[in-house]
C-alpha cells in the first residue's frame, strides 16, 4: 500500500477525521445538523482571524470568488489600488479590469514585497486597497499590519487576500484595521476544496448594498442575509451552499480550536522553518528573500523542475510547479499548512535528498535531514 504525502499549495493533505466529517448522508441544507455545523464553521472562522466582531460569510466556491466578491463594495469609475507580489496578486488586475474601474497597480519583482515606502509616497484616494497576505506564486508573506496602517490613510476599504495563509500565518483583521479578509477551504485550514470564507468588519458591512458592480452569485450584500439568519439558528437559501464541505469545515475549526491557533501557527512555523533548513543543508535556492518567508508556502529554485516533481511523486511525495512565468521551468513550490509536522517535513528533505541524487547532483547522505535536525536540536523543537 502507498501513502502519498501532498506537500502540495493547495489542496493539502486532510486529516482523516476532518475528511470523514464530510460524509454525512441525508442532511440538506435546511437540516438542523447543517445549521449548526455552518454557524460553528462560520464563528470558527471569526476565531481564526482574531475578530469575534466581524461578519462571516461561507460561499460555494473558491478564493477567486471571494477576490470577485470585492466588487459588492464598488461602484462604477470607483479607483482601486492593486498591490501585487505575484501571480495571484496579478489576479486581482485580471478580475477588476473586466469592470468599469479606476486601477492603480504596484508590482513587486519575484520573491520580493511591494515596499511600505512605496505605498506611503502615494497621494491618491481610493475606494478599495487590496492585498495578498502569503503570495502562493512564491511563497512571499507580506507585512499586512504595516500596509493597512498605511492604508488607512488613503482608501476607505483595505482587503487582504489570506487565501494561502490563514491559520497558518498570524492574522488580526480587527487589530490590524483590515475591513475584509478572506480564504478558502483547501489551504492551511485544511478541509477539502469548494467554500470561500470571508470575515468582514461591521463598517464595511454597513456599506454593502444591493448596488454594485457584484453580479448575482457573488452579490454578498444578498448573501449577508443569508449568513445572518443562519447565525440566528436558522435555515435560509440563496444558492446551494457546499453542504459536505461545511461539515468537514466545522471539524477542522474545531480541531483549530483544541490545538489553539497560536499553537497552530507556531507549528507552521517550525515545519517550515525545518523544510527550509534542509533546502539550505541541500545547497538550493529559495526564492522568497530572508525578510519575506512565510509558514505556509516555499518555493524553490531548481534545475529540471518537472523531473524533480515526478521523482518525488515516484517516492509519494507530490508538490507544485513553478507558475511565475519569470521563473517558470527554473522552480517548484512546496506547500507545508494543514495538519503537517516535523515528520511531515523530514519524509519530504528526505525524499528530496534521494531525488537530487538521482538527478546527478552531488547530494550525501543526510545532507538536508543533518540541517534540519540541528534546527530543531538548536530550537529545542
């Protein structure tokens, strides 16, 4: 029997319990098992993010909806500010240049982050700010908190994509000032993929109205009602929300909470500070700088990118390529959020040790696995 072990951006390896949560049969979405398990994922959310006030929503879907979504907020020739470190950075310019908007956009080059001092020479006011907490193209973490400090200044609605970070990295959207911040299901909260998760503050809540360039799906000043009355212990409909989903989803948030999310991300902490001691042990290049690297994702320079991720998937371990078409063809992304830990980590520096050995490269022994160990050794982990 093979295991396969997905080290994977997205979807993640899923814990077992959180997978067969999602099997419940014969609950639709007027059930009193449905409601109560959407309630708890919705306020489950609510605690990842730190913002106990904020308005949760759970839409069938994935990330990209909850990016679309943002146009509920906007009105025609509305100007928004688009601050990209990657691919899915860029993706908020592919979405907002199909509307009548004003778009102003500051892109960072490969494995950096868009500077503060760049954001604070800006005089222009703004309808929406939008920004990518971990970018998922390089594994890039951008300083939120400061940005959105800055931000205030200058755009009524500051967003952040947390898409490939939430619950693996700190987020505190009250805190920190930020009106909107959302996810998907299949990234670091580790349930299966098809819901979108948005918290949003009760002021910008208080703007949402029924006009707007949203179109039907995505019109969340529709879906707000819908969230409420569920809040409320109450069945209601707009689409068919993603049932099966939402039972794993309310597992996961309570695994989350009995772990504790800052448990939680100090685990992602140290799995990937282990995976990336034995990249470095391994003599490869990581493409975030030292001031960028997230706990979520980490993206890799290599020769013959597709032969390393066949090699590794031979050996059950399965990653993602490369999608920054700068570097496309010269680097792999290796995703470590979910439910991993450090022997998650040491069966992928090993693995990736055999492979580079294969492939030729000069690679001895318990090279990358020697680096890790004293991470964890020096660390007390």
């Amino acid at each position: 029997m093979s295991r396969r072990l997905l080290m994977h951006v997205g979807p993640v390896t899923i814990d077992n319990d959180v997978l067969s949560a999602g099997l419940v049969n014969n609950a639709g979405f007027a059930s009193p098992e449905f409601v109560e398990a959407m309630k708890y994922a919705l306020n489950g959310f609510l605690y990842t993010v730190k913002s106990g006030n904020y308005m949760p929503f759970i839409l069938p879907g994935s990330g990209t909806l909850a990016m679309e979504s943002m146009t509920s907020f906007l009105k025609p020739n509305d100007s928004v500010l688009i601050i990209s470190n990657g691919v899915f950075g860029d993706r908020w310019k592919n979405i907002f240049s199909r509307y009548n908007l004003n778009i102003d956009y500051l892109k960072a080059p490969p494995g950096r982050a868009v500077s503060l001092n760049e954001i604070e020479n800006i005089k222009k006011h703004y309808r929406m700010a939008v920004m990518t907490h971990v970018e998922t193209s390089t594994g890039v973490r951008f300083d939120v908190k400061s940005a959105a400090g800055i931000l205030r200044n200058i755009s009524d609605i500051i967003v952040a994509d947390g898409v490939a970070s939430i619950s693996g990295e700190n987020m505190e959207a009250d805190k920190w000032d930020v009106d909107v911040v959302f996810t998907a299901s299949q990234k670091a909260l580790g349930a299966p993929p098809g819901a979108a998760l948005l918290a949003i503050s009760p002021e910008a809540v208080s703007e949402l109205n029924d006009v707007s360039l949203s179109g039907f799906y995505n019109n969340l000043y529709a879906w707000k009602d819908i969230m409420t009355s569920i809040l409320d212990n109450k069945s209601a409909y707009y689409t068919t929300p993603p049932v099966h989903i939402v039972f794993s989803l309310a597992r996961a948030f309570e695994l989350i909470k009995k772990e504790g999310i800052d448990e939680r991300i100090k685990r992602h902490y140290i799995v990937a500070e282990s995976i990336r001691s034995g990249i470095d042990g391994l003599g490869l290049e990581i493409v975030a700088g030292d001031d960028y690297k997230s706990n979520t994702v980490t993206a890799v320079m290599i020769d013959n990118p597709s032969e390393f991720i066949s090699g590794l998937y031979s050996k059950n371990i399965e990653i993602a390529s490369g999608v920054v078409p700068e570097l496309k063809d010269r680097y792999v992304r290796i995703g470590h959020m979910g439910w991993l830990n450090i022997n998650d980590a040491a069966a992928t520096v090993s693995a990736m040790e055999r492979v580079l050995h294969e492939m030729k490269y000069n690679i001895s022994p318990g090279q990358g696995l020697k680096r890790m160990q004293e991470f964890l050794f020096n660390n007390n982990y």
